[in-house]
C-alpha cells in the first residue's frame, strides 16, 4: 500500500515538474523571440542604410555582439537576395568588411557537412571573390548536398575562374555533378559563352562535349554552328544527336542543307533527330528529303519527317497531301496522320 | 510627396522597399496579402500601387482586376513585382490595366526611377 503511495506522489511530482518546465519555457521563449526582435528592429535601419551610406559599416561593425552578427547576417543575407546591380556590389563590400565572408569560408571547413551546406549557400549569395578557391575544393566535398551547393555557389558568383571551375567539376566527375552544372551554366545565360564555345573545340571527355553541345542548343547560340556543323559527322551517335538537337534549336536555316545527308545516317535515332530538326528550321529544301523518309524503317523517324513536313507549310503540306494517296500504306497512313494532327493544332 | 500602398507577403521586402520609399518622403501603406491590398486601396486612395504578383488570398492579378473595375479605384497607377523567371506575368499584367513592372531582385535606382515616372505622369 505505502509503495503505491509513494508511487503516486513521484508520478504526481514528475508531472508537476514537467509542467513547471513547460510554462518556464515559455516564457523564456517569449522574451527570447521579443528581445530577437527588438534586436532585428535596432540593426535593420542600419543594415538597410548600407545601401545608401556604405561607411554605415564601420559603425555597424563597432555594434557587433557575437550574437548579434548571426543576426545581421541574416538580415544581410535577406537583404542581399532581393537586390541587383551597384547596390549588390555594396553587399558584397559589406560582407566582406564585416567578416562574414571569412567566416563561411572557416565553415566550409568544419566537420559537420550541415555547416559547410549552409556556408556554401551563404557564400553563394555573398558573390564574393575572395570564396571563389574555397567553393572549389568544396565541389569535391564527400557529401552530395554540399557538392550542389557548392556548385551552385560557384555559378551565382560568375567569375571567370567559377565558370573554369565549373567545366573542370563536369570533365572531372563522373556522377550527377556534370548534368547539374548543365543545369547551372544554363540559368548563367551568356556570360560564359565564350568559354564553351572555346572549350567545344578541345579534346575533351565526349559525355561533357555532348552537354555542352545540348547547352548551346538550349541557349540558341548561333555563333556556335560552325562548332557544332562538323560534330554531325562525329563517330558518336550521341554526339550526332545532340548536335543535330542544337542545330534545329538554334534555327538558323541555312544549315538545313548540312542537316538532309545526315537523315541517311545509320542509327535511326540520328535521323528521327534530324528529321524533327528539318521541321524547325523552315528551309523548303528539306521538303523532297524529308518526303523520302517517309518510308523509313522506323516508325519515329516516318513520324518525325511527316511532322516536320507540315511544319514547313505549304509546300510540305501539299506533299503530305499528295503522300496520302500513296500506294505504300505505310506512306499514306503516316503523311495522313500528320495532317490530321496539323489540323487539330497537335 | 505621394502617398504609396506597397503590397508584398514577404516581411524583409516590404521592410527594404519601405526604407527607400520612406528616405525620399513618401506616405508608405503596408498591405501583406492581396486582400489587404485591395481594402487598403478602396479606404486610402493611395497615388500609386506597388503590388506583387504572388499573395495569399488574392493574388495581384486578382487585385488589379477589383481595383481597374472599380470607379473609385480604377484611376490609381499600379506597378506589379514579378520574380525573375516569371516575366511572363507582365503581359498579364499589362493587358490587366498594370501601367509598369519590376523584376525581383530589385535595382533600387530603377524601382524609383519607374515610381518617379509614374507618378509624374499623374
């Protein structure tokens, strides 16, 4: 009987306890979150006014408790986000002066790999220089999350030696890196133009030759055709591919004549590329080629010429048409099918 | 000076953009959702409107639609914040009744320099 007293006194005082804990922590919560607010209200005048009165800094950085500059950073970092031009030079300055640049650096050194994540973000938005050789050793961080941080660090900074970087991390790893630079390089849009165009007439590892000719489709770089012309030769049926994608994607139609021998290549994928690109590139002299292809063995390079043929306009719908009453089933069913779907916008 | 309502969900935009506007003398209006906006704007009949695009309740295509069908409102400049990427919205925006347009991240001289031009067509 006494033992179960005693046990429902403890029980009775561990609840009274956890509830005693409960209610301290929240008010110490409470002050907590109004003081970090009171403290966000002291500095963001001043980190505000950096934009107009850079020397701001040096006041700024009398004021700094070490808690206090986790604060400001934030605001900085926030601050640093929405901006552009001069004013973002003016962050940059900032964060450099104020230490915080070199800070992140030592973060990105740290053992925790959550620590040299959050660095690599910080010091992606902070655009400083001065990161730049410690974002590079970081692209061959053992861990993934800091590896694409660290990347796409490299990328908003836009230095010259980033970029380098940036082509060295593709020729160098072997996993999901080179297609996420890809990714990066193309959010970059022309700043690093030249440098690829220059790189693509290098000997280089030809699964980073084929991104970077997929680049320059997607960025519709016309100065880049006389690179990407010869590559639809290349002994790479991916090469072939991609360099006929990025020919039909840049659209400039005099290459439309480089582009018909290749419908004859012999992987069909080459010519259902070749023959969807023919399409893009509204050069009537594709017509007789394209119409030949008709027949082809394979069902997606019929399809792709058919398609391509009514994208041309007239001249290649009215050959569709004629087409239709073709003798080969194959012919008519597909040129059929191309005008159906053109009519119904498809 | 002019008597702007700035309407934007995120805190440390309305507080950077506040700064500015407020520094050159202006009346600033605070709205943080699109319904906000569009109350503020009926009972303050501010010069110009700054308003974002992406806002809970109402977005700002939504607003700037209530706010051109109304008389009493439909004579009030807007200027819309579009985030990068969605420079799409401007059309919208345009065809909507919307006299300008930023893109997020902002250049602070530009966003004045188009608040300037707007309300000194008025």
């Amino acid at each position: 009987m006494l033992i179960v007293i005693y046990a429902i006194v403890i029980l009775q005082s561990l609840i009274l306890l956890a509830l005693l804990a409960l209610i301290v922590r929240r008010i110490f919560l409470r002050f907590w979150i109004k003081y970090i607010e009171a403290r966000k209200n002291y500095f963001t005048p001043m980190v505000l006014g950096l934009l107009d009165e850079p020397n701001n800094i040096t006041s700024l950085s009398q004021k700094l408790r070490p808690f206090d500059r986790g604060l400001i950073e934030v605001l900085m970092l926030q601050q640093a986000t929405e901006i552009k031009g001069q004013e973002r030079t003016i962050m940059t300055t900032a964060f450099e002066k104020l230490g915080y640049v070199d800070s992140e650096k030592k973060n990105l050194e740290s053992r925790w790999w959550w620590r040299r994540h959050d660095a690599a973000i910080k010091l992606g938005i902070m655009l400083s220089e001065e990161a730049v050789p410690t974002l590079i050793k970081a692209v061959n961080d053992p861990s993934e999350e800091v590896r694409l941080a660290a990347v796409r660090a490299l990328g908003q900074t836009r230095y010259p030696q980033s970029i380098t970087a940036l082509f060295q991390v593709m020729e160098e790893r072997e996993d999901w890196t080179a297609d996420r630079v890809l990714e990066i390089l193309v959010g970059l849009g022309d700043t690093h133009k030249e440098p690829v165009l220059s790189r693509l007439t290098l000997p280089m590892n030809p699964r980073v030759k084929v991104l970077l000719v997929q680049l320059c489709g997607l960025m519709k770089w016309s100065e880049a055709v006389p690179v990407l012309l010869p590559l639809l030769n290349d002994t790479d049926a991916e090469m072939r591919m991609s360099a006929a994608r990025s020919v039909g994607s840049i659209g400039d139609a005099t290459t439309a004549e480089h582009l018909t021998p290749i419908l004859q290549d012999e992987q069909w994928e080459v010519r259902a590329q070749v023959a969807e690109s023919l399409g893009l590139l509204q050069n009537d002299i594709a017509v007789e080629p394209l119409a030949n292809f008709l027949s082809d063995d394979n069902w997606w390079v019929r399809y792709n010429a058919a398609k391509s043929l009514y994208q041309l306009g007239q001249d290649g719908i009215s050959e569709l048409q004629e087409l239709r009453s073709s003798e080969s089933k194959v012919v008519s069913g597909i040129a059929a099918q191309a005008l159906a779907e053109g009519e119904l916008g498809l | 000076m002019a008597r702007i309502l700035l309407a934007d969900d995120e805190a440390h935009i309305i507080r950077m953009v506040e700064f500015k506007l407020r520094n050159l003398g202006h009346e600033i209006i605070i709205a943080s959702d699109g319904g906000e906006a569009l109350e503020k704007a009926t009972t303050t009949k501010p010069d110009l409107v700054l308003l974002d695009v992406m806002m809970p309740v109402m977005d700002g295509f939504q607003v700037l639609q209530q706010l051109k069908s109304q008389e009493s409102t439909k004579s009030i400049p807007v200027i819309m914040l579009t985030a990068r990427g969605q420079e799409r919205d401007v059309l919208t925006g345009f065809e909507t009744g919307a006299d300008d347009y930023v893109v997020k991240p902002f250049s602070f001289p530009e966003l004045i320099a188009r608040v300037n031009r707007v309300l000194g067509k008025q």
